[in-house]
C-alpha cells in the first residue's frame, strides 16, 4: 500500500483560514510584473492566496494584496481582479448571469 503525503494547506492572506490549494482564491504577480487571478493555481509566479470575494476586497482596500505580492497595484488591475473573481465564484456555484 502506498503513503499519502499530506496536502500542504495554504493560508487566506485576510483572514487567516486554513485550507487546501483548491479550496482557495489565488492571485498571482507574473515575471513580466503583472498581476492576474489564477483560477488554474498553477500559474507561475509570486501567489497570494484569498478565501472568498469578501476578503478580496479587504485585501484591496488594506493593500495586503500588494504586500503579500510584493508590487503596486492600480484601479484597472485591481477592478480586474476582482471581476475575474466574481465570476469565477458564480461559475463554480452553478449561477449564470442572464
């Protein structure tokens, strides 16, 4: 029979909840200096990871994203950001905007 490792868990950048990789937000700062959403978390790069919209917004208006990725961030890209978090939130809830 084959061990398991155990799943390294990540930590909300807000909050502070503890969870697995997939079960979290991640956004990523690029070698280029861009700064997007990962919805694949395998995107290479600097990552912070969120556990809902809510703390995104909270990470934005605190500038904890900006910390925790080491780079600024202006209005497009955080509007961005946040967009592509949304909807990536209702796509994995089932909701389709009519």
């Amino acid at each position: 029979m084959t061990e398991q490792k155990p799943k390294k868990q990540r930590l909300c950048i807000v909050c502070g909840t503890q969870a697995g990789k997939h079960e979290l937000l991640r956004v990523v700062r690029m070698s280029d200096g861009s700064v997007r959403f990962d919805a694949t978390g395998r995107a290479a790069g600097r990552g912070a990871y969120l556990c809902s919209a809510e703390c995104l917004s909270k990470a934005l208006k605190a500038k904890k994203l900006e910390r925790a990725l080491r780079t600024k961030l202006d209005q497009t890209t955080a509007d961005k950001i946040e967009a592509d978090v949304t909807s990536a939130l209702r796509e994995s809830q089932g909701i389709v905007e009519e």
